[in-house]
C-alpha cells in the first residue's frame, strides 16, 4: 500500500491502516524518542504519545512535505515537552570556550552506533537536547532557541558544553580500553 492511501486510510478511520502505518513508521520515530528520553520506558512512552498525536493531527496533515518529516517534527516536539524549560540552567556565555577537536579516527572505527547513543544519553537532559536537536536533527541554533524558549547564546554555550563531556567520555573511554587491551596482551 501507497503512502498516500495509507494516510487517506488513516483520515478515514480505517483501523487495519493505522496498524500498518504504526508498524511502518515506529522504528524511525523510536529512534527520535530516544535521543531525547532519560530512558526506554520514557522512550516507548513517547513513542505512544506520538502516535496519539499523529492520529489525532492527521486530517490536518498537508502532503506538501515528506509525511515522515512531519511525523518526526511531532516526535521531537514531543519529546522535547517533558524536557521543560527548567532543565535549562541559564548560563553566561564564558570568556573562552574550550577547543573542540574532531572526533579521532578510533572513534569511528572502534565504536559502534550504540555505543556512542549510549554517551549522549548520559548527557545532562537540556546538553542532550541541544545537542540531539543541533547536531542530530541539523537545526540552527536560532531555531533550537526557538524550539526550547532559551537564548541563542544559551543554545551554543549548551552544544559546546555536551560536546566537552561528550570528548571527555570519549578520552575516558579511549584509556579504558587501550588498559583492558593491554591486560588481556599480558
């Protein structure tokens, strides 16, 4: 079945529809709601709630865009919802931010998809929600401002912030394993 007589099938009510839409399109929004949730039960609470939304909202739905766009603009408006402002601390914007380096070569060799969602997700909540949105989902910082209520200079000073804990994990992460491979070498 077409995209489009799913989404007409859907406005209509028909149930079996839905159930395949549900199917078709849940591991793509699990993944957003996963950037964002403190967990996978918070993250399958989401999920849900995103699909309520989506049924709810999809007579309004306009197929000038990508129907998976606007799906994923639900869930991430969703997820960021349980966020609230207050998990944002305002901060001064330092003097001097500290050097990011790019991401060395083991990074992308050694580490699996997992393991690196793994480190975002250990991310203070309002980090991994400029982050995820910043560098995950290609907003600008205007627009992550907008999205969050916080300051411009509130959403840079937060992405560089997640990605010095980001490096630093990873610097943690490096040593830990180059010491596990030499005890196992011995």
């Amino acid at each position: 079945m077409t995209t489009t007589q799913l989404i007409l099938d859907c406005q209509n009510g028909v149930k079996a529809s839905q159930y395949q839409l549900v199917r078709r399109y849940a591991g793509m929004l699990m993944t957003v709601c996963r950037r964002y949730a403190k967990d996978e039960a918070m993250a399958k609470d989401l999920l849900q709630e995103t699909f309520i939304r989506v049924f709810s909202n999809i007579n309004s739905y306009e197929p000038t865009g990508s129907f998976e766009a606007w799906m994923r603009r639900i869930a991430v408006r969703r997820s960021l919802q349980w966020l609230e402002k207050n998990w944002f601390q305002l901060e001064t914007q330092p003097d001097e931010m500290p050097e990011i380096q790019a991401p060395t070569a083991w990074v992308e060799k050694e580490m699996a998809t997992e393991e690196i969602m793994h480190l975002v997700m250990g991310l203070p909540p309002g980090y991994r929600a400029v982050f995820n949105l910043y560098a995950v989902e290609g907003y600008n910082h205007q627009e992550v401002a907008e999205i969050l209520g916080i300051s411009e200079n509130t959403s840079r000073s937060q992405l560089a912030r997640a990605r010095q804990l980001l490096q630093q994990k990873l610097i943690k992460l490096k040593i830990n394993r180059r010491h596990e491979v030499g005890i196992v070498g011995k």
